[in-house]
C-alpha cells in the first residue's frame, strides 16, 4: 500500500493546505472531520502518521472536539497544529489555558533545542518567522514532552516527545506566511513517518483504474461532458479503465466559446474513440431564454433544461447504472460545526445535479480525492493535450451569461464569440495565458457612435475582463499594458463587425463578482 497520512479536521480555514503541502511532497493524504473519524476508519486507512489541524474551538470548553484516543495508542507518529497541539497536549495529560497574551499573524519563534522536524531548516539559537492565529496557548506540558521553541505569546511554541514522535507546534506550518512551514511538515513525514515520498500521478492513475473497474463491474456509465477539464479527465479516465462500457453525452447549449464545441467532439470521437452522443441543442436552450435578461432566471432555465436533454438522450441509449462526474476534492470535504454536527457543504457545481436520484444510477466519482490542479496533472498523464488541460475555467451557462442586460440573439452570440477569440489569441501571442486565472469578453448592451473610413458607426461596446485569482474566490483585476489593451482593441473593432468601442475592467473581487451575471 502507498505511504498515506491522515489529517483529522477540527474545522480549520486552512486544513486544506496541510493536505496540499503533504501530497505535494509526494505523500497521499486525505482530511477526515474529527467527528467521522473512528476506531475502523483508522485501522482500513493504516496512516503511516496523523496530522491533527487547527480549529475555532476551544479546549477549554466543556465538550470541545477531541482526537479519538486510539489516534494515541497505535504507536504512529502525530502532528498538531494549533487546536490540534492543544488537543493533544490536553488529551495526555496537560493543561490547556486561555490567554491574554493574543497572537494573530505574522510572530517569531525562538529555537531553543534540536529537534527532528527541524532538521536542515531551523537551528538553535535562531529566529524564525511563523503565522499564528490562537486566544488559548498551552500552560502545562504532558509528559514526555519538550518545549524546542518558544514564542512571546506560546511558551510552548513546538514542543516533542521524541520517544512517542509526536510533534505540535501552536503556529501554522501549513501557511505560505510560515516560510519554512512546508519544510518542517516534510521532516515530520518523511524523516518521522518514514513516507517514501513516491506517490505519483502515474500511480494514482493506475489505482483509480483499478477502483472504477472494481465499482462498475460490467455495468453501463454513462458521463456528461461540458468541454471543462474536470469532465474530460473524468471521461478518458474512465474510458481507459471499461472502454466502451462508458458513453459521453455532450449537451451543446449553444453557448460555447469559438471552435470548441467541434474541439471537443473530435477530440472525444476521433482521437480517444469514446462513444459520444453530440446532441446539438441550441435552439431549444435559445427558446427556453426567450427574452429574459435576469441572470438568475437565465440560470435557472439553462440548468433545468439541461437536465431534461441530458436525461432524454441517456433513455436513448437505454439508461445507465452509473453516472461517472467530476467532483473534485474541494466540493465534497466536510466542513466542520460545532454546534449541531457536521454541516455538510458541498458545492455541486455539476449541471446534472438530481439526476441520479431521477434515474437510480450510483455515482462513479474518479476526482474526488484530487484538487484542480492534481487534476490537470492526471489530465497531462492520460494524454490530454497541455492546451486543453491548461484552459481557464469557463461557466456552465456559457455565453449565456456573458451577454448582460439584452435578450441573447444568434447574432450576438457570433459577435461575442470573434471579440472572445481575438482577445484570447492576443494573449496566449503575449505569452500571459498561465499568468491570468481567466479572460473573456463580454458583449455591453449599449450602442455607441464611431467613425471608420467615412462613415459613422453604431455599434456595439465589448467590455474585456481578465483577472488573478487562487480559488475563484476572490479575485484582482489583471494589470495589462497600455500597448497590449490598445492592440486588442484595435483588432476587435477592425475585425469584428457590430462592436466599434471596447472598454477594460477594472473591478477586482470583492466587490465584483468575476462573471459579470
Ligand atoms: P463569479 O462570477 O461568481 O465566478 O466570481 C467565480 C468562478 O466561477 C465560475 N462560474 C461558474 N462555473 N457554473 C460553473 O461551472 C456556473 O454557473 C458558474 N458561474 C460562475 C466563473 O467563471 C469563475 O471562474
């Protein structure tokens, strides 16, 4: 079995960027929320070493969450952060107390004594930059342990109990604001876990394989394509793993980018030989607009159809047992309440949401355990062009939502899309493409005077969007020079004919949304 580690959650903002930091280093790792974990889970996962994270509780509290004990008696070596040291430093046998002495962001630890996971990045008698965030502090060591660095407001900044190997540290590691944090997080699993480092796309590939065909049986899937990366890597993954067992279904609303819809029909039939039905429903999904220039109801017409022809052309070919879709690892982690349970939040971001349910189909979900970019990885590692995997997001509605405050027209839509192309051909020619998270045009509702060659123009206005951004979640307006604006501009309105002014963006996130419906 590959070397795993397992991260209990205790509700942490950033628990996600433990597991990020572990598997970058080559480690495969999974969260699990506190109140999931129990003594069976823990014996099937078999962690080489446990990672207890941070949290908004306080152990000072009567019923705060607790590490289940036998985290303890397995004899494998554990990490706490933050919550996660208060926990386990009060779970054997210290004492936890809330302090006066705050501290939030950016702090310095002083390293008093040697230490394992300090190995080659921090020596005694140093000063070093930590990012804390924590009203309770530890104030009674448990037996066994240590203090190796101190800080002004944590006198028990790390502290060790070398011969259990157990490591927690009241900072966060797992931060970018912690500059040695990854570092440290990899002596812990691969010096005191002893984790090989080994885990690879190539290996994940091979097992997630092996998984779908063990789930799916002779069984039909069936998996709705949408052109986004996460459902391509979904369907050639699954492809290889049952081959024609599997049908790709791809309802085209209409609202695609220039060129892509064709891309993604030869690319699924005529490269990968992927049984494909192409159901070409742009008129339906025109009609079902009609006028409406509210977002949501666009929205909400688009994802309602969507459902009624994706679920038509599966009765054609005689229904499935499993629909296979790309969930991704940040839409199905659990977030963690401490008042009524586990709130689950997951985002379903997939347009055929209910339809399982509707059609008694078993989800096959091969992504859940990888995030975006783990996703474009495995995408690269089963062949899908760099082009392809690399490509911005782009919204289930499409253009449908890039067309504001105007009923949508066929004529439009072809507007839209040679102003889009130009724009995203100009930067891939610049060489920005990597370095924006996504770029668009959007068709303004306003017409504006102009002047080309003699005559006067009435035209439309095309507003360019481009923005930075992690998560989608928030965002900032890409800073382009002036002499690349004024290039793009001068293409669109010399090349496309109905738009005669384009204007830039400047509105980052908050307070604006990306889209602009
Ligand atoms: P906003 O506009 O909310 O967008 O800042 C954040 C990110 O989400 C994308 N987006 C969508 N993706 N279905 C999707 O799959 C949708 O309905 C949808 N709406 C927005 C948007 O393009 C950006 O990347």
């Amino acid at each position: 079995m590959t070397d795993r580690i397992l991260i209990i959650d205790f509700g942490s903002q950033v628990t996600q960027l433990i597991a990020r930091r572990v598997r970058e280093s080559g480690i495969y790792s999974e969260i699990v929320p506190f109140n999931s974990v129990d003594d069976a889970l823990l014996e099937n996962f078999a962690p080489n070493g446990v990672i207890l994270s941070g949290g908004p509780a306080s152990v000072t509290w009567e019923e705060s969450p607790r590490a289940p004990q036998k985290v303890f008696e397995m004899d494998v070596p554990v990490f706490g952060i933050c919550y996660g040291q208060q926990t386990m430093m009060e779970q054997l046998g210290g004492k936890v107390e809330t302090s006066d002495h705050r501290e939030f962001g950016r702090a310095y630890v002083d390293i008093q004594e040697d230490c394992e996971i300090f190995q080659g990045v921090w020596a005694t008698g140093g000063k070093e930059q930590v990012w804390m965030s924590h009203g309770d502090r530890v104030g009674k060591l448990a037996p066994g342990f240590r203090v190796v660095a101190t800080s002004e407001g944590a006198p028990y900044a790390v502290v060790a109990n070398d011969e259990k190997r157990y490591y927690a540290v009241q900072f966060h590691p797992e931060v970018v604001h912690t500059p040695h944090g990854a570092e440290l997080l990899r002596n812990f699993t691969h010096n005191v876990c002893g984790c090989k480092g080994d885990w690879t796309m190539a290996a994940f590939k091979d097992q997630a394989i092996a998984k779908i065909r063990e789930q799916v049986g002779d069984g039909k899937v069936i998996c709705g394509l949408s052109g986004g990366v996460d459902s391509s890597v979904t369907a050639v993954l699954t492809h290889e793993a049952i081959g024609d067992q599997l049908t790709c279904v791809f309802v085209d609303h209409g609202f695609m980018r220039q060129g892509e819809a064709e891309q993604v029909v030869d690319m699924f039939r005529n490269q990968y030989n992927i049984p494909l039905v192409h159901r070409d429903a742009s008129d339906e999904f025109l009609s079902a607009i009609g006028d409406s220039v509210d977002p949501e109801v666009k929205r909400k017409a688009i994802g309602k159809l969507f459902i009624e022809v994706f679920e038509e052309e599966a009765k054609k070919i005689g229904g499935a047992d499993f629909l296979a879709q790309g969930t991704l690892y940040p839409d199905v982690i659990e977030s963690v309440s401490f008042t009524g349970g586990p709130s689950v939040t997951i985002k379903s971001h997939h347009n055929v949401g209910g339809l399982p349910e509707r059609m008694n189909m078993k989800l096959v979900e091969p992504l859940r355990e990888l995030f975006k970019d783990e996703v474009r990885v495995l995408g690269e590692e089963l062949g899908l062009p760099h082009s392809f995997v690399g490509r911005h997001p782009f919204p289930g509605p499409g253009l449908a939502i890039r067309i504001p405050g105007q009923p949508i027209t066929v004529e439009k839509l072809d507007i839209l899309r040679k102003a889009d192309a130009i724009y995203l051909e100009e930067i891939q020619k610049a060489g920005l493409y990597d370095a924006i998270w996504q770029a668009f045009a959007v068709l303004l509702p306003v017409r504006t005077v102009g002047v080309m060659g003699d005559g006067r123009t009435y035209d439309y206005v095309c507003a360019l969007r481009a923005v930075t951004s992690t998560d989608g979640m928030t965002a900032d307006f890409y800073h382009f020079d002036h002499e690349f604006l004024g290039r793009v501009t001068n293409r669109i309105i010399n090349e496309v004919n109905g738009i005669n002014r384009v204007v830039y963006d400047y509105t980052s996130k908050p307070p604006g949304t990306i889209e602009w419906e």
